[in-house]
C-alpha cells in the first residue's frame, strides 16, 4: 500500500468516528451476548 494512501484513509476514518456513539447500552449489551466471556470482567454503565 502506498504510505500517504494509508495515511489519508486513517484521516478520513478519524474524521468519522469522532462523532458520538448513540444507543450504546444496547450496544454493549448486544456485545455481552456475543463476547461473554471477554467482557465478563469488565462493568459499563
């Protein structure tokens, strides 16, 4: 890959995930189901 290809795609990517994150208990939730035993020792509230 070429270097400054990779460089603006993880600008353009940062661009996009700077916005807040909506519905994230439902989110977690859904990723306790699927990932029980990685989040089983970690609380989100």
């Amino acid at each position: 890959m070429n270097p400054k290809l990779g460089y603006l795609t993880i600008q353009s990517l940062q661009i996009k995930w700077s916005s807040p994150t909506y519905n994230w208990k439902e989110i977690i939730n859904q990723f306790s189901i699927i990932f029980e035993e990685r989040i089983k020792s970690h609380r989100f509230e």
